[in-house]
C-alpha cells in the first residue's frame, strides 16, 4: 500500500531525466523500481 497519495494540482504523471554513468539502463531502472 502507498503511504501518500499523489497531489492532484501535479498532473498524471512524473517527469525526470536519468543521468548515469557506467551502468546499464536497466539495473538502473530496477533500482529506481524499488522505490516505487
């Protein structure tokens, strides 16, 4: 269960940029995953 609810004056979705370095798109996806 979600602890907080997502405010509605932010819109439907999240939108960010993923800087890395020296790591694959998807083990950095999956450890971004994990917070969700």
């Amino acid at each position: 269960p979600r602890k907080h609810s997502w405010p509605k004056s932010r819109g439907s979705y999240c939108h960010f940029v993923l800087y890395k370095e020296n790591k694959d798109t998807m083990d950095a996806i999956n450890v971004l995953s994990k917070y969700l």
